[in-house]
C-alpha cells in the first residue's frame, strides 16, 4: 500500500511539472502585445446582464400574471417569485466578479 501511494505522488509531481512547463510555453508563443481581456469581460458581462434582465422580466410577467388571475394566491407566488429574482441577480453579480477578476 506504501508503494502505491510513492508511485502515486511520484506520477502527479511528474504530471504537474509537465502541466506548468506547457503554460509557460505557451504564454511565451501568445505574447503577441494584443491584449482582448477586456473586450472579453465587456462582452461576457454584457451577455449575463441581458441574459438576466430577460429572465427577471419573464419572472416577474408570470408571477404578476398569476396574481392578477387568482389575488388569494399572493402569499404563495410573492416569496418565491423574489427568491428567484435574486438568484437571477445573483448570477448577474457572478459573472461581474469573475469578468473583473480575468482581467490582467
């Protein structure tokens, strides 16, 4: 069982230099002065915010049209209709963070 467990260390220490050497090969060969690291995060933010803002109007469209179809069934389509505008939102604020944090 100790064996295994040498030759396993053995082949990730292995593994993970190989790994590392290949990353900065090729940060070397894409040096090219182009850098899209923020036309990627404009485009990718954009992309999340329409995605969101389609998603929270759909949701609030059917909650509020559930309402109006039946008012006694308010307290059971509100709540949950407000949880998942925030998990929408949520996503929406994922997708900032991660844009803002690829940027070199």
């Amino acid at each position: 069982m100790k064996t295994k467990t040498i030759l396993m260390t053995i082949a990730g220490l292995v593994v993970a230099n190989a790994a590392f050497a290949q990353d900065a090969a090729n940060a070397a060969a894409h040096t090219s002065g182009l850098d899209l690291g923020g036309l990627g995060a404009g485009l990718g933010l954009g992309l999340a915010a329409l995605g969101g803002a389609l998603g929270q109007g759909k949701t609030a469209g059917a909650a509020l049209e559930g309402i109006a179809r039946n008012p006694a069934a308010y307290d059971k389509v509100f709540t949950p209709m407000i949880i998942g505008l925030a998990l929408i939102e949520s996503l929406v604020l994922y997708a900032f963070v991660i844009a803002f944090t690829k940027i070199k």
